[in-house]
C-alpha cells in the first residue's frame, strides 16, 4: 500500500470513527476522587459505553483509560467561564466518545480547576506555572488518584487500565510511567498490575525538569506521538529521549508526523486546515485504539 493510498485509508477510519461519536455522544458523568497527593478532590469526566438496548442490564466490567490534559486545560476556551462537562474540548470530547464506543471506560481528569486554575495556562507560561500543578511530581499522583478510583467501579476491569495524556499531560504520563518514581508516592502503584498497563503521549515536552536526565525506564510499554514542527514543544529533545530509553531497554518508542503541529488532533478548523495534521490526526486515532486494544485489553493482533 502506497503513503497516499494509506493516508486516505486512515482518514476514511478516521472520518467513521467520529461520525460514531458523532451519532452516540453524551454529556459524560461528573465524578470526584481524591488525588494521591493526599489533599486535593478532583473532577473527573466519565465516558461509558452505551448498554445496549435488548441488555439494559448493567454492563459486564470494561477495560479502561484515565485521560490527562494539557496545559490549556479541560475546558473549551469557548466556555466562556463556565466550566463542566458541557464545556469540555472539542478534542477531550472526541478521544473521550471514541473509547467509549470502542468498549472502554474513559476518565478524563480535571487536575487544573480542583487546584484554582480551570482556564489553564497560555503558550510559553511554563516557568511561570505553579508547584501545585507540577508535572512530575503532582500531576501523575492525579493520574493515579484516577487509577484507584476507577478499581472501585462494578464496570471497570480492575487491572485493564492505560494512560493517555497530551501536552503538559503528556509529560505528566511519561512522569507517571516511570519505573523509579520521582518523589512521587504513587510508586506504590507502579507495575502492569498494579498500575497501568501501557501509556500513550501526545506531543509532550520530554525535559521532565530534569528528574530522568540519568535515564528513564517505563514500567509497561509507552508509545509518544509527536509531530516534527511541534511549535511548543522539543521533537528532537523527545525523539533523544525515546532513543536513550531505549538503548536500556525501554519499552518504547515515538513516531514523528512530518509537518504535524503541536496540537495535530484537536479537531478544531485550525489545526485541521494544516493537512499534515489531518493526516497524523488519522493515524493517531488508528494507532492509538490498535496498541490500547493490544496493551491494555489484551487482543491478539490480527
């Protein structure tokens, strides 16, 4: 198969897979679990999948994913202050739908309104950003504050569950992964089993505030999706980072989108008039479902 012939192959999954969100989204459920880090009550988004209608039984437990935003936060800047699940992003929406129809059970986690700050941060603010809401050593305790949450649900499989964060939560997932925790009591957790079974991150920023610069080793696989002029954020710095945890034998690895932005997935009309990132958008969304449904769900390949 030619890279034209895949590209639109990809785009026409792409296209199917949003058209179902599309015809089956919701508002999803509002719930609040308590951080890790022993203070703070955070907000989640739960997206469930549907019960069918000749099973309006309650559901046979699902495999799951806890969502992490970025530095922009949860919410729409279109909200205009108001913020709950009816002002969620377009994109936290669309991932959030996509997993629910695909069988998973999706928690997207609020770590920035709980802590004083809904509206996020603006492009380039990273020096300026509050301890509480540090990357490496607060956010992946949300993380896993969501993990032990979602092992108290009926509907949720308790150790079926990956990690998917973009941007500043895509730091916060690599964070979150590592197989030394850096001065984060959720180490307790860490483990296929007792923690997630694989990660994804989009777009992150790899300096990690220099907590790794040793080396870093995941605990399960991790897969970094990023494209080549991502504007926010180092590629390059990702892709060494990639490459020195993998020479000690790190499970995983990074795909570089020539021409793709930070931000390719959001589905928003500016980001999706740059046909590069209509074409990692597409990729993304097949590549992400097809190592979850391997990794977290545990499906053979085809």
């Amino acid at each position: 198969m030619g890279v034209a012939t895949a590209v639109l192959v990809l785009a026409w999954c792409a296209a199917a897979m949003a058209q179902s969100v599309t015809d089956h989204g919701t508002l999803p459920d509002r719930v609040t679990f308590r951080s890790l880090d022993d203070r703070t009550t955070l907000v989640g988004y739960v997206f469930a999948p549907r019960a069918a209608a000749d099973h309006p039984a309650a559901p046979a437990p699902a495999p799951a994913i806890v969502m992490m935003h970025g530095r922009s936060g949860a919410y729409s800047s279109l909200g205009n202050g108001k913020y709950d699940a009816s002002t969620i992003s377009q994109r936290h929406q669309m991932w959030g739908e996509l997993w629910a129809t695909q069988g998973y059970v999706a928690i997207l986690v609020d770590g920035f309104g709980p802590r004083g700050y809904p509206h996020g941060f603006p492009p380039h603010s990273y020096d300026e950003r509050p301890e509480a809401v540090n990357e490496v050593t607060v956010r992946p305790l949300d993380a896993y504050g969501a993990l032990k949450y979602l092992r108290t649900r009926s509907d949720v499989i308790a150790d079926r569950i990956g990690l998917q964060g973009w941007s500043n939560g895509g730091s916060a997932t690599l964070a979150a992964m590592a197989q030394v925790a850096a001065d984060t009591p959720g180490a307790v957790m860490r483990g296929p089993r007792l923690g997630f079974r694989a990660a994804l991150a989009l777009y992150p920023a790899c300096g990690l505030k220099g907590f790794f610069d040793e080396g870093y080793l995941p605990y399960a696989p991790v897969r970094v999706l990023q494209g080549d002029a991502d504007e926010e954020v180092s590629a390059k710095r990702c892709a060494a980072f990639v490459e020195k945890s993998r020479a000690h034998g790190g499970d995983i690895d990074i795909v570089l989108y020539p021409g793709a932005t930070h931000d390719f997935d959001d589905p928003g009309q500016r980001r999706q008039s740059v046909n590069a990132n209509v074409a990692a958008k597409a990729d993304a969304l097949v590549r992400a479902q097809t190592f979850f449904d391997a990794q977290v769900r545990g499906l053979q390949p085809k």
